[in-house]
C-alpha cells in the first residue's frame, strides 16, 4: 500500500476524549506468555498492548503525506489512551518522564489518520497528519534527518539529508516569560 | 520525500564483509550526556549510536516499495556493523538472545537501500527491499497488520488490514530433520 492518504474509518475519535478507551494495564510478565496468548496477541482482535519492564511501548510515526518516518517514540498505557481518544499523538517522556501532548510547546501537533500494532503487539504505527513545520525539536520536518554512509576504510559517518531546518527551534521553544 | 525509489550513494556497501564499520561501544550513560554532547550527537556528522541500557537501538523497516512499516526491531553494536557492512538487515532478537540475520530461515532478506539515525542518535530507519513474500514470521507482509479501532462505547479492538497470508509460516520456518 502507498504511504500516501488512505481512508480510516476505523479509527473513530469520539468528541468525548473523557471516554477513554479499555485496555489491560501495563503487564511486564507478557513476554513469557504461554502459546495460547500468543496466539491471541497475533491472531486475534483484541487489543492487548505488551508494555515493557517501563510500562512502555514503541511507537513509529509516519506522514501520511510523504510515508517519512517522522519520529520514534514511546507510550505508556495514559498516552495510547489518550491518543486513541482524542486523535492526537500523546507521548511518554523517558527523559522527562511525563506525559507529553505533541505539539503542546511547538504547536506542532500531529492528527492521527489511522493507528497499527504489529504481530507481538509491543509496537504501534501510527500515520499523523503533521500540523505546523515539523516533527522534530531540531526544526526539521523529520528527527530522521542524516543519513549513516560508509566510506572506503569502513568508517561510518552520517550525511545531512534535510539540512535546512523547516522552523527556528529557538523562536518556537521560546520560554514565555 | 516519497517512500518510493529513492538513490542512496550514501550507502555504500563494501565487497568486503569482515571491513566492519568502527562504531563506539555500547554507552549506558548517554542519556545523561553534557550539552556539548547533545550538539555533536544532533547536528554532528559522527554516527554515535545511543544504545540502551540493555545495549540496543530500535530499528524501524520501512518497505522501499510502499513506504509501509514493515516492523520494528532492535540492533545491537554487532547487528548495527553487519548491517552496514553487508547492506543486509541484521537484527538483535530480544526474546532469543541472539544476534540474528533476517531471513536466515525464511530466506525472506531485507536489503538496504538507506540508512539514517534520528535526532538522539538511539533509532535507525533502513528503508529495504523486502525479499520474498514478507518480512513478518506470522506470514504477512508486514507485521502491522491490524488497525486499531475503537467502538462507541469507548473500547479499543483490532481490525485486520492484511488478512490474507502472503505465505504460509508452518511450510517456510518448517524445521528440517
């Protein structure tokens, strides 16, 4: 399938971002699931978010303009739901540690058009409508913006693919005062 | 950009599998790295990768052809330098504790067309060709293969977007006796 606009009637945002979806709590003993949850984890129609040791999981976001992996961060079981019930991308900091709304600083939020789980369910896509300049704390519209190259003595070294930046961090992140 | 075809000089793969790539060690402690370090880590040319605690990065696939994510891993310094050495998708598997070459079971390779590191240098996205039927053990393309949905009451399920099997995992991981 192209990475491009596709139509997702099944991600359907309530108005009512109250009503927040069911789902287990973080289970950090789901790796060691027995054959019978692991074929409902991959087979079945349950949504049963494996959380990490962290009560985390990964989450790849894409444009669903350009296919671009704009960013990979992480959710824990508040920000999936969150972003489930409101149609926006909700993060989890590690850095921080807190619950973060992408865009609540820049802006720069990011509209989801559909969300996945991958097969062991320990990982969503998510395809995002990106408002503003971009994804990334740098300016760019992608955090994925140099790309690794190897030269002849099999050093590895990273080259620029997007260097100039969509936005000027420093006028965007700007603390109020 | 397009997920689509894209040249990549950048990726120059050596004739000479055993000339690997010189990267630093596994750091745990990078996440606290000084200010300096968070400059040459972003907007430097150094490939520094940021491993975790456990020694890995994540890794997100994305198929070259459709711009789909095609799933989510994780590489260790070793995966990390046979990728780039060989331009073959190398993966560290949690669960199996093992250094592990895509498709040395299903024959289902992944070659490297792109590789580039995030902001934070602690993710990769290669963008491949997948060969043969998929890159998920389950017999699917992809292993996003459910949408996540979400009913009027508010409870998050699945819906399968790829239901039918590319292949048929019992005949391609078959043990040989």
């Amino acid at each position: 399938m192209q990475g491009g606009a596709r139509p997702s009637e099944e991600f359907n945002v309530s108005d009512d971002p109250s009503a927040s979806p069911k789902m287990p709590p973080a289970n950090t003993a789901s790796h060691g699931a027995a054959p019978g949850d692991a074929a409902a984890v991959e087979e079945g129609t349950g949504f049963l978010p494996r959380f990490d040791a962290a009560g985390l999981v990964t989450c790849v976001a894409t444009d669903v303009a350009t296919g671009d992996v704009l960013m990979v961060a992480h959710m824990n079981a508040e920000a999936l739901q969150k972003t489930i019930a409101t149609g926006e991308a909700w993060y989890y900091s590690r850095s921080r540690r807190a619950l973060w709304r992408k865009g609540e600083s820049s802006g720069h939020t990011q509209r989801v058009v559909e969300m996945r789980t991958d097969c062991d369910q320990d990982a969503v896509w998510i395809r995002v409508e990106q408002s503003g300049a971009g994804a990334c704390h740098t300016g760019r519209r992608s955090c994925f913006y140099r790309a690794v190259s190897r030269d002849e003595a099999g050093n590895a070294s990273l080259r620029f693919v997007e260097g100039d930046r969509a936005f000027d961090p420093a006028a965007v992140y700007l603390k109020k005062t």
